[in-house]
C-alpha cells in the first residue's frame, strides 16, 4: 500500500501543469469528457505499466544508495522542469482540435505518445526503482488519471482562468522535497 499512496501521491503533483493535463483540457473542450477520461486511462495504463518494468529491472541492477542518490536527483530535476513549465506546440493542440474520427483511439494514441519519456513517465521509473511494481503502476496510474480528470473538470468549468504559475511553483515546490527526502535518506 506504501507503494500505491507514494505513486500517487507523486505522479498526481507532477501531472499538475504537464502538457498531457493541457492536452486534457484541450480534448475536453471539444468531446465528451467520458471518451477523454477512458482514452487517458488506457494509454496511462500501458506506459507506466512499461515504466515499473523498468524501474524494476534497474531497481534489482543496482544497489539501494545508489539508486536513493540517483532518484534524489532526478525529484530535484523533475522539479526544474516543472518550474520551466509544459506547453502544447501549436501542432499538438491543431491535432488536438482537429480530431473528430474516434475520440477514444485519438485520445489513447495521443496521450501515449506524449507519456512516452515524459518526466511522468520517469518518475514512474524512478518510484519503482524502489518500492513495489505493482503498488506503483497502480498508484501512478491512478494518480495521472485523477491529476487529468481534474484538469478536465476545471478546465471545463474554468477555461483558461486557471493559476498556471502556483500550480507549477506547488509542484515544483513538491518535487524538492521529494527529492531533497530521497538524498537524505541516502546519505544518512
């Protein structure tokens, strides 16, 4: 259960401000938000099921310390990258807009090219590096799921009045603790 709560609680703050919450949002302006949702979770699904594999191969490769210090710092460059901030490119969001054929293959498709080395992605890695695999796709998952459900919800309801800059300072702000925790650990 630590695994689960963990992942989740990690991957839902770095989803918040991530292209694929834009990229939610963005969807959810022009279909229904069920297809949308469903489409997220699949693609979600698969690529941080493909992320603990990993985590769990490197995890089992190198030794605990290593890994800590090296988790460590990859929080603390998770956090940098959040501070920079995530946006759309103009290609990503006319793809977005122009989608009309199956909403949830559109949706499934796009989302998992965009996980794919996303800092999501490897945060996924990094957790299952160091608690259980299952426990971490499952808490990642759903901790991506819920981060995008909720940019879906606000980003209907809100539009484009959301506070961008204190969602990626907080997550930010997150990911140095996380991080900063990690490297202690280590190092005591």
């Amino acid at each position: 259960m630590e695994a689960f709560w963990i992942s989740l609680a990690v991957i839902f703050v770095a989803e918040l401000g991530d292209k694929s919450q834009l990229m939610a949002m963005t969807f959810a302006t022009r279909f229904k938000p069920w297809p949308v949702l469903a489409g997220i979770t699949i693609a979600t699904t698969v690529v941080h099921l493909l992320s603990v594999a990993v985590g769990e191969l490197v995890g089992k490769a190198l030794p605990t310390t290593a890994i800590s210090i090296v988790a460590g710092v990859a929080f603390l460059g998770f956090a940098l990258w959040t501070l920079r901030g995530d946006e759309l490119t103009k290609e990503e969001e006319d793809k977005a807009r122009r989608t009309t054929r199956n909403v949830l293959i559109a949706v499934t498709v796009a989302f998992f090219l965009s996980e794919l080395g996303d800092k999501t992605m490897l945060a996924t890695i990094t957790l299952a590096t160091q608690h259980g695999w299952v426990g971490t796709w499952i808490g990642s998952t759903v901790g991506m799921v819920a981060a995008d459900a909720l940019a879906i919800v606000v980003g209907r309801m809100l539009g484009k009045h959301l506070p961008e800059k204190a969602i990626r300072y907080g997550a930010a702000a997150a990911f140095a603790v996380f991080g900063i925790v990690l490297l202690v650990d280590a190092i005591l």
